[in-house]
C-alpha cells in the first residue's frame, strides 16, 4: 500500500500521465536528434530490397 501511496504521490504533480512519462524519460535520455535528415535516422540494412 505504501508504493501505491508514492506512485500516488509522483503523478500528483502531473496533468497528464503522458507529460510525467515524458520528463521522466526526457531527463534521463537526450531526445535531440543525431543527424540532419531522414534518411542519415534510418537504420541500417544489408538487404538492397530493403535500402532506400
């Protein structure tokens, strides 16, 4: 009962459950992008059918 009172607790402070999700994660990961375009995001592949 006591987690439910601290879980209680943190959301207090949040609209919405998504804006509480979203700092959590925000403030431990860097959200900023690693490159300039679409296609430098994309993941890379070995198969040519699949490749841009």
């Amino acid at each position: 009962m006591e987690s439910v009172r601290t879980a209680m607790g943190l959301l207090a402070d949040g609209r919405q459950l998504t804006s509480v999700l979203y700092r959590r994660i925000a403030s431990t990961y860097s959200l900023d992008s690693r490159s300039d375009t679409y296609a430098d995001r994309l993941p890379h592949v070995d198969d040519p059918d699949w490749q841009i």
